[in-house]
C-alpha cells in the first residue's frame, strides 16, 4: 500500500471485514478483530462468482486434502493455485471467498473487494489472494484494491498477493499428482519451494 493511500485507509478508521456465519448469517466486524478471532477458513463464501456467459469456464469445486472438504473455485486460473496451495505444509485451512473487505477512499466513498482466495498457515497467519488468469489482469478497480487489501494485511500479520497464472511446467506437475488425503514424502516436497517461487507464493 503506498504512503499515501495507507494514511488515507488510517484516517478513515482502516478496514471492515464482511462475512457470513456458520448460520448463513451476514456479519461486518473492525478488520483487526476480524482478523484475530474469525476462522475463515471454516466459513462459506460470502458472495457467489460470477457466471459469465460465453465463457468456457464456470465456477466449480475442489476437493481439499488439507481442508477436508470441496473449496469453490471461480476459473481453471484460481484452482491451479487451490491445488498448489493444498500441496503446502505451511497451509491448514483453504476457504474461497470467505470475506468481503470494505473501507473507504480519499473522497470518503465506499468501496469493497472480495479476494479470491484465503489460506491459514500453520502459524495462525494468513494469506488472501486473486488469481488473475492472464499476467496483469483485472485492471485499475484490482490495482487499487490491491493497494488497500495489502496494506490491511500487514497491519494484521497477513499477506496479500496476487497470484499470476503457473508456469506451464509448474501446473502439470501439479495436476499429475493429484491431491489424494496422505500425507507427502521427503521426495514430494524436493521441488517445493522452486514451485513456491515461480508461482508468485513469496515471502513465507
């Protein structure tokens, strides 16, 4: 987040989180409290992805070995990364779209981001995430969430990031093992944090 939308965010009050319950129940909590007391992990998604007509790809499911159970995906883009994520030690919980985060900008008008993707690390951390399915994608509106929701993160001990499309290479290694429940050898994880790095997955 650059100096000068971190001190428009601080002025403003920082952040809120938006989220549903166990329940189906809409809740909107400060961002720090959120962040220190909400698994979000174990919550559903707070808004539907899109469906877009025409399109070849639609939203779907992925079974998660870490998880335990399916994580909704909205494009082949942001499942590549579920199943790379579901490969990580580091990671406990995957949730797709668990939150909504609001603030507001320079000229107090109200403006919100739903990030694609949460994963919790075993540090109690956490990660929110895009998944562009082309380098660069979702324009000027994902540019300055991107700003914001960064600058939330850190302040909470999180990372924010924008997850760019695998290296081909990468994704068929990852899809040629399927996630299967069981726990990974020594030899599954040698090229680990070489798939880390080109994935755009940095700073852990």
């Amino acid at each position: 987040m650059s100096s000068h939308v971190q001190g428009e965010a601080r002025a403003r009050g920082v952040c809120e989180a938006v989220f549903k319950d166990a329940s189906g129940g809409v809740r909107q909590l400060p961002w720090d409290k959120a962040a220190s007391s909400v698994r979000f992990e174990e919550l559903p998604p707070v808004a539907a992805f899109p469906v877009v007509p025409g399109k070849r790809w639609a939203p779907g499911w992925w079974w998660s070995a870490t998880s335990g159970r399916h994580v909704v995906h909205g494009s082949a883009a942001m499942r590549s990364q579920l199943m790379l994520l579901d490969r990580d030690p580091d990671v406990v919980g995957l949730a797709g779209r668990p939150l909504r985060v609001v603030w507001r900008d320079g000229q107090g008008r109200v403006r919100s981001w739903v990030p694609q993707l949460f994963a919790r690390y075993t540090d109690g951390t956490a990660l929110l995430a895009d998944c562009p399915s082309i380098p660069g994608g979702g324009g000027e509106r994902a540019r300055v969430a991107a700003q914001y929701v960064g600058g939330a993160c850190a302040e909470v001990g999180w990372l924010h990031r924008r997850l760019e499309p695998l290296d081909p290479v990468v994704e068929a290694n990852v899809r040629w093992r399927p996630a299967t429940g069981t726990p990974a050898t020594p030899a599954d994880w040698n090229g680990w944090p070489r798939c880390k790095k080109r994935s755009g997955i940095h700073g852990r």
